[in-house]
C-alpha cells in the first residue's frame, strides 16, 4: 500500500506518495480534499461520515466533497470520481483511502 504524505502550499494540500502514484491519481486526490482547506474538523467529519454510511448502507455509497466524489464500489475498493474534467475516475483500494485521510489529518495537525 502507498504512504500518502501531504504538504500545504500556496492554499492547497499537494499529495506525494511513496511508492509514487501516478499522475491521475494524485490529481484525483488532491482536488477531493483541497476544499478542506485548513479545515481539521472538515476532514475528521468526512472520516466520520465514510465510516457511519458503511455502517448504514454496506459497501454502496458516495460521499462528496465540493472538488469530486469518492464512491464505494466494493468492499475492497473506492472510486474517486471527476466533477469537472480535471482527472480521469480513477480507483484506489479503500484501506488506501481511509489511510491518505488520516495523513491529511495528522498533516494539518502539525501545520505542514
């Protein structure tokens, strides 16, 4: 599994990983979370909601954010969706996913 790292530049999150990801995917992550901003608690309640609506519904739902779609296709696997021609939709494993969050969060924790 990659280890998703983000840094705050010029107002937005820019994600690098290691191994590196390429280029759609790391545009497909950091246009869903540059909306958070600086926002910690945007992100802890996007955590919070991705883990209630798969205690609700299963391994059937989206949750957006005002940059893409994050939608989970099985139990193994998130597709983070385009809304504005900016990436191709693209997939990740969903433990990937839950994991580039939680990197966000300790990364804006810090302020880097």
């Amino acid at each position: 599994m990659r280890q998703w790292n983000f840094r705050y530049e010029d107002g937005e999150w820019l994600a690098s990983t290691v191994p590196p990801a390429d280029d759609n995917l790391t545009a497909a992550v950091e246009t869903l979370v540059v909306p958070f901003g600086e926002n910690l608690q945007a992100v802890e309640s996007y955590l919070e909601s991705w883990g209630r609506m798969e205690r609700e519904n299963g391994f059937n739902y989206s949750l957006s954010t005002p940059g893409a779609v994050a939608r989970r296709v099985s139990k193994e696997s998130v597709e983070i969706c385009d809304l504005y021609d900016q990436f191709e939709d693209t997939r990740i494993p969903e433990a990937e996913f839950i994991s580039l969050l939680r990197a966000l969060s300790t990364a804006m924790r810090r302020g880097t």
